[in-house]
C-alpha cells in the first residue's frame, strides 16, 4: 500500500460506476428511514425518549451499512427496518396498556428542585452536575432558587419549572457561576445565607460559620431575594 495514493483513498478498487449504486442504495436507505418515522408516529427530536433513541441509533447504523458496503444486499436491511418497527410499534402498543410498563422503558418526571432547595438525591440518581443543572436554570430566566416552587426532569431529559407566585418568593441561592456568587466558610457580615449545596437557608451572624442542617456542608452564598423577571 502506498500513502496518499488518490486512487485507493476516492473509490479504491471499485469502478466508477460503482458512485451510482452508492447513490441508489442511500437512496433507499433514506426512504426506508422516513417511512419508518412515518409509520411510527413518534413524537418530535426533542421529545425522543430513551428507547427511542436506541431505535434511532439502530436505524442510523443500518441505513449507513446499507450505503456504504458494497456486500451488503437491500432485502435483509428491509427486513431489519421492518423488524424494527414490529418491536416499536409492539413496545408502544403495551406502554398504552400498562403504566409500570411505560414508566419501565420510558422512565418518570424526577424533581430536582422543591419548596427552592435542591433534592439532593434526585440529583445524584440522575447524575447531573450542579453547574449543568444552574445552567438549565439561567437559559429559562431563574436568578435564584427561591423563585422555584418546583424543578422536574422530565423523561426527555427536559427541565420544567413551577414558580411561585411573587408575593410567596422567598430568599434563595444564587444560580450565577462562581465568580459572580462569593461564597464563605464565615459570613462577612450578619445576613441571611443558602447552602451552595443544597440551597438551605439559615441566618449567620457577622464571622460566624456552620454546617448546614440539611446536608452538613459548610460552604455558603449569601441569600437573594430579588423577584422574578417576566
């Protein structure tokens, strides 16, 4: 094998005329993915679900086998496709029958923020870290957590918030990023204070320090209590 050799890194050994069977096979590829979709009745990209996105995926891969190699016959990627969606209509079809069913494959809403404090082992069941979840809560317009009645996760890994009305706001950590959130060990001055991280909020006098009573940390950001922007 020689390096850079053009021949072998465009078409190889295959003849020129070889481009047009690419082409139909994608062709068909293409086709057989949309009716797929079509038959499916799936909801939209951002609505895919865990199992469907596995579905995807699978689709994805054989579509691309039957595009690209030239030893891989049309009829059993047919086959596949349409095994493919036997199972996904077959799966859906017991989802509408049974709840533990659907909550099995498709999962459940998880709250990961209540009464404005963080539900610490919602979040370390989902996995998420602190700074993605504050990044969730800043795109939707949250300056503090005290703005939010209630966080869910829901099972296309969306966030939906419920906040209070502005009347019932109370004082809540700050989701800003570090630099624009001091944080302490010892409180500067006598103020209100929220746990970075859980959220608790407890009033500490002018240089003293303390282990939150929710979650036992110790480092602390001083309470907010701004309204709600709309």
């Amino acid at each position: 094998m020689s390096p850079f050799d053009l021949q072998r890194m465009l078409i190889d050994e295959f003849p020129l005329s070889f481009l047009l069977e690419v082409g139909l096979r994608a062709t068909f590829a293409f086709f057989a993915v949309f009716l797929f979709l079509k038959s499916s009745g799936r909801r939209g990209i951002r609505q895919l679900s865990l199992f469907e996105l596995v579905v995807i995926l699978t689709l994805g891969s054989a579509a691309g086998d039957v595009s690209f190699y030239h030893d891989v016959p049309l009829l059993p990627v047919a086959m596949v496709f349409l095994t493919l969606l036997l199972l996904y209509r077959t799966t859906v079809l017991i989802m509408t029958k049974s709840k533990t069913f659907e909550a099995w494959i498709d999962g459940l809403p998880v709250t990961v923020i209540s009464e404005g404090q963080y539900e610490l082992k919602s979040l370390e069941k989902l996995n998420i870290s602190a700074s993605e979840l504050l990044m969730e809560l800043r795109q939707q317009g949250v300056e503090h957590l005290g703005q939010v009645r209630l966080g869910l996760v829901e099972t296309d890994g969306d966030i939906s918030l419920y906040f209070y009305d502005e009347q019932d706001l109370r004082p809540g950590l700050s989701v800003l990023p570090v630099e624009h959130r001091p944080e302490f060990k010892t409180a500067p001055t006598s103020a209100l204070y929220c746990c970075v991280n859980c959220g608790f909020t407890v009033h500490l006098q002018e240089e003293q320090g303390a282990h939150c009573l929710r979650c036992d940390q110790d480092i602390w950001s001083t309470a907010l209590s701004s309204r709600r922007c709309r």
